[in-house]
C-alpha cells in the first residue's frame, strides 16, 4: 500500500510538473529578492544617521592624479590657511606584493568625523603615540589577513611613486566590513565608503602639515567656513568647490531612502506575484484535483491519503524552492556580489513570509478536498 502511495505520489508529480516548475521558480524569485531587500534593510548602509552640524559649514576642494597643474594650484590657494586633508595611500601586501588601499587622514579632519566601529574607538586627536607609531582604524577584513587585532602595533608599508616606505601603526579600531559591507574609507565629502579592497582598508591618523610620506598626486583639502576669495579662487583656476559637505550628505541619504523604498516595493511585489501565482494555479487545479482523488479512490487509495499526497506535492515545491533560493542568497553573500547582503538574516524573514503566504494559500483547499467525497469528482464538471 506504502508503495502505491509513492507511485501515485510521484505520477502526481509529473502530471503537474509545468505547473509545479512554475510556483517553485516564482517561489525562488520571491526569496531571493526578499532576501535581498530585507538583508538591505538591515544592514547599516541603509541607515540614516546625522552628520555633525560643523558640515553645513564645511567645504571641500579634490586633486586627483594625472591633473598635476590643477593640483599645484590647490596647494597654493590651501598653503598656510589651515586646510585640512585626507590622502589615500597603497599598502604593501607582504604575503602576495599586491596593495591594499588605505587612506592617511590628519587629525583636523579626524575631530569632524565619527563612527560606529565593531571594536575599539575612532581616532583620539588628542593622544600622540610614542616612537612614531600612528593611530589606525582598520576593517575587520584587514585584520583577518594580517592576523592583527585591537591594540596590536603592526608594520605597514606604504607606497609613493612605486616604492615602499615602512610605517609602525597602532590598530586602535576596527570596522565590521564584513557584517555591513562599509569600509572605512572616505571620498571626497566624508562619505562613508562602500567599496573596500578584497583584503581589507585601513585609515591612518597623522598630524596636520605631516607629509612626509604622503603621494600629493592625489587629496582632498577641507576647510570650515571657507573664505569667499578662496572660493573665488578655486573657481577662477577651474577647480570644483563643495561649497557644503551637508549638501552632499543630505542628497547621499535621499538616494537612500529611495534605494531602500523601491527595494521594500519591489520585494513585496514579487512576494505578492508568487502568492498570486500560488492562489490561481490553486484555484484552477481545484476541480481536476477532485476528479484524481474520485479516480484514485476507485483504484484502492483512501481520501485522507490521495489528500495527504497532494499536501506533500505542495509542500516539497515549497521546499525545493526555499533550498535553491537559500544557497542563491549564501552566493550572493559570500561573493559580495551585492553591496548590503552580507549573510542570511534577511533570507530567513524571507522564508517565513513566505512559507506563512503559501501555506495560507494552499491549506482553504487541501482542507475543502479533504472533505470532499470522492463521488463528487466524478459527478460534477471539471476542468
């Protein structure tokens, strides 16, 4: 008898296999891209956070590599007027000779930033380290390749112009990169950044007018209250100004909020669309499900089993379905291929929802055909 049931069973299983092939990739959609919206949702690049009020009177001026020219102009209009900057520099890996990027940032600088760190505390402007150890805040990323952790002084070396120069630095803080997707790096306007070296980035503190070791073929020079003829300055040698950092974060925290808005709408609208597609292929199938379960009794197989069976049909769509989009989720995670998903918290809501979606769909008519008597499938007219 047990093995009657699985025939029929898997006889069920091909007769519906368009159909079941249909709710398990809408199922599949509908996880990944719930996965992928609520892990977004969750994670701190979407957060809103207030920057200080000092950055609706900060300005910014960028030099970039290969604009030589435009550089030395910069440096001329900054010299002597208390700008502050931050550099990026290349740190040698000792293991592999590839670079990881990193970024030097003075301590005028480091006073108007903050930030929420995993281990430790963001720069101490007003501690200097002995012996010319310089305070870092590195992500945890980094620290796993270098086999570094808080506290520890490690040997960096940076480069300038194709060579590399040693640094002694003191990991005062460390960054959760690979539970948020944001380094600690930061452009031009302070962003915090999304985009880290596979390997980690680290930030180094150094004191104002320190450029010893810095490559100035590449800066960003910030000023609070920026005087009106440097402006004019800037301007006249063709050079952009971010006249208000504030400006640029308010626009950076708009796109978002309609980044995580159109994710929540598109989630739901796919969840929605499977439900749908779940609710109709229910409804259609109702009736021939009636006729197979008449046929099926007259061939020996009772009413609760032939139900059963068809409870186990939906039941491993669901399943098959919440494996497939479960290991696509752990890919996407694990590759890093999407900013924001960076593990399985926002699969598993997805899941729930929509395992509670589907079998609130699915059990109205497995409880009406369990309670269907057989003869009714052959009496009445079905599609």
């Amino acid at each position: 008898m047990r093995r009657g049931i699985v025939a029929y069973l898997g006889s069920k299983l091909k007769r519906h296999a368009l159909i079941n092939f249909l709710l398990f990739l809408e199922i599949t959609v509908a996880l990944v891209f719930g996965a992928t919206g609520f892990e977004m949702l969750a994670t701190a690049q979407g957060e809103v956070e207030q920057y200080p009020s000092e950055y609706e009177r900060l300005s910014a001026v960028s030099g970039i590599y290969g604009e030589a020219e435009k550089n030395a102009s910069i440096l001329e209009i900054c010299e002597g007027k208390n700008y502050s900057f931050i550099y990026p520099f290349t740190i040698k890996n000792v293991l592999f000779e590839t670079a990881w990027e990193g970024q030097i940032v003075q301590a005028s600088v480091a006073e108007l930033m903050s930030y929420r760190l995993k281990e430790g505390q963001w720069f101490d402007t007003s501690e200097t380290l002995k012996d010319g150890v310089r305070q870092a805040v590195a992500d945890d990323v980094f620290c796993d390749a270098w086999g570094c952790s808080l506290g520890d002084v490690i040997t960096i070396e940076y480069a300038i112009d194709g060579k590399y120069f040693p640094l002694e630095v003191k990991i005062v803080g460390i960054n959760d990169y690979s539970g948020t997707g944001i380094g600690i790096g930061y452009d031009g306007t302070l962003f915090k950044s999304n985009v880290s070296a596979d390997d980690g980035m680290i930030t180094v503190l150094a004191d104002d007018g320190d450029l010893s070791f810095y490559d100035g073929g590449s800066f960003t020079a910030f000023k609070l209250d920026m005087p009106g003829e440097d402006k004019q300055a800037f301007m006249q040698a063709g050079i952009r100004i971010t006249e208000s950092v504030a400006d640029d974060y308010d626009e950076y925290y708009a796109e978002q909020i309609n980044t995580r808005n159109i994710m929540l709408m598109l989630c739901v609208s796919v969840m929605l669309l499977a439900a749908s597609t779940s609710l109709t292929a229910s409804a259609i199938t109702f009736g021939r499900q009636k006729r197979e379960n008449a046929i099926a009794f007259a061939c020996g197989l009772s009413r609760r089993n032939a139900t059963v069976c068809e409870a186990v049909k939906c039941g491993l769509v669901l399943v098959f379905a919440l494996i497939v989009g479960g290991a696509i989720t752990a890919l996407i995670a694990y590759t890093g291929m999407m900013s924001g998903v960076n593990g399985m918290s926002g699969f598993a809501v997805a899941a729930v929802i929509v395992s509670v979606l589907y079998v609130g769909i699915n059990a109205p008519f497995l409880a009406a055909l369990g309670k269907t008597e057989p003869i009714e499938g052959i009496k009445e007219k079905t599609i």
